[in-house]
C-alpha cells in the first residue's frame, strides 16, 4: 500500500492509530508531526511495536 503524506496511521498489532494532526505530546512528538517525519526508532505509545508494523489509513 503506497503511504499517504501527511495521513493518519494504524498499528497491525494493537490497532493504536497516530494522526498527525494531534501528534503524540505525552511522549514527546508535537502535533503536525507527519508519520514520515518521525524518528525510526519511534514505537508505537500503546504496544511499543516499531514503525513498520504500521500501515496508512
């Protein structure tokens, strides 16, 4: 599936989805923070699964 700049993503494992518009302030990501633009040792706040378990939604 290609990424969709700038859209919301959803974790395979745990379902948790980040959307850029609110970002993740309680661990540190301010809102506007595009998927893309996060670090890649980023884990999911809810499974601490990686990046790549992630898919656009």
């Amino acid at each position: 599936m290609k990424p969709v700049e700038g859209g919301k993503y959803k974790c395979a494992k745990c379902s948790y989805v980040y959307d850029p518009e609110r970002g993740e302030p309680k661990h540190g990501t301010e809102p506007g923070t595009k998927f893309k633009d996060l670090p890649d040792n980023w884990r999911c706040p809810r499974c601490r699964k990686g990046k790549d378990l992630f898919r656009p939604v």
